[in-house]
C-alpha cells in the first residue's frame, strides 16, 4: 500500500518542465508513462488481493472459478489471490483478446 501510494504521488507530480529541452522533456514523459504503468498493475494487484479476501470470508478462497476445483496449494503460496488453477488462467491467457474481455 506504501509504495502504491508513493508512485500514485509520483505520476501527479507536476515535473518541472519550464528550461527543459526536448529531450528532457521527452525522457520526463517517458519516466512518467513508466511510473503509470506500475501504477496500474499495482492497482489490479491491489483488487485481486481485496477480491482474495472476499473470497476468504465467503468460503470459496482456494476453489478455480473457471473448473470449481480446488487450486493446488503450491500455486496459493505462489500467487496467494489467484482465482484459477495453472491450467485454467494458461488456458484463459491462450483465448483470443475479445474473449478475454467477458471472461471477468
């Protein structure tokens, strides 16, 4: 959460653009599209986690959304908030893009 917030302050942080030439400029635009990007896989990082916790409290942390199987613990040590086995998010990761878009 500390470093979500950090680099949230860093990507609205004004950079100081006045005197900067157009390189500067361009590597300014450059860190802070970077900075963006982490920014948002931390945020869906961050959902997954709350989501995890749901799933705690209503009993079904631990069961594949795409089989209704129960995820290995091996992969929950690894990826604690996943909501698939291995070999469902592989399978989710090989659909074309549009299908992936209404999988949730």
């Amino acid at each position: 959460m500390r470093a979500y917030a950090k680099h949230a302050a860093q990507t609205v942080t004004p950079s100081e653009l006045a005197g900067n030439d157009v390189a500067d400029s361009a590597q300014d635009q450059g860190e802070s599209d970077v900075m963006g990007a982490v920014l948002g896989k931390e945020t869906d990082q961050l959902f997954e986690m709350d989501c995890a916790l749901q799933r705690i409290s209503d009993g079904t942390y631990g069961l594949c959304e795409a089989t209704g199987q129960l995820i290995p613990a091996e992969r929950l040590r690894a990826v604690p908030w996943t909501r698939y086995s291995l070999a469902a998010a592989q399978a989710i990761e090989q659909r074309p893009q549009t299908a992936k878009n209404h999988a949730g």
